[in-house]
C-alpha cells in the first residue's frame, strides 16, 4: 500500500518532493513486485494441490494483465511517474517471462540429444 501511495504522490507532487516520491516509489517498487509476484505463485502452488482450477487459471491470468496494464499505461500517458511504473512492470515481467522461455528451451534441446 505504501508504494501506492508514493506513486500516487510522485504524480501530482512537483519540485524537490517529486524527485523525493519518484526514488522512494521505485526502491519500494522493487520490492513490492517480486514479493507480489512470488506470493501469487506460492498461492497457485497451494491451489493446485488443493485442485481448485479456476484460482489457478486466474493466477496465471494475472501477470498478464498486469503487463497489458502497464503497457497501455506506457502509451497512453504522458505522466513522467505513470510512464516509469510502467516501464518497472514491463521489465520485471518480460524479463523474468524471457529467461525461463530461454531455459525451457535449452532444456528441452539437452533433452533431445541425449
């Protein structure tokens, strides 16, 4: 909640505090997305083995709605905070999503040829 607020004030601030607001609201920021990231992940584990689909099928749906999210924001708006953010989500999303497609991948081709 607090990074929330931090980037809600770096949006109207200006000045000083605005460059206060926008370092504080990316520190928290990222913290905040790996821990939210993993808490949903530790909830899908627990869903599955309580075979509840339908949260598991959400779970999976959220990440990409966070990122469809920050991308619109990226385009729509010409805030320099909304634009950051969404800058953050893109990045902690799409890396993170790169790499384990790279690893499956590579796995997969060892897989093959052994």
């Amino acid at each position: 909640m607090a990074t929330v607020l931090l980037w809600f004030g770096s949006v109207v601030s200006s000045g000083v505090l605005n460059s206060f607001l926008s370092a504080a609201s990316i520190v928290f920021s990222v913290i905040a997305i790996p821990s939210a990231w993993t808490a949903v992940a530790a909830a899908r584990n627990k869903w599955k083995a309580n075979h509840k689909q339908t949260f598991v099928y959400v779970s999976y749906i959220i990440p990409i709605r966070v990122f469809l999210t920050a991308v619109f924001g990226f385009l729509l708006f010409d805030i320099h905070a909304v634009r950051l953010l969404g800058c953050m989500v893109i990045g902690g999303i799409a890396f993170p999503a790169v790499i384990w497609t790279v690893q499956s991948f590579s796995l997969k081709m060892r897989k093959d040829r052994v």
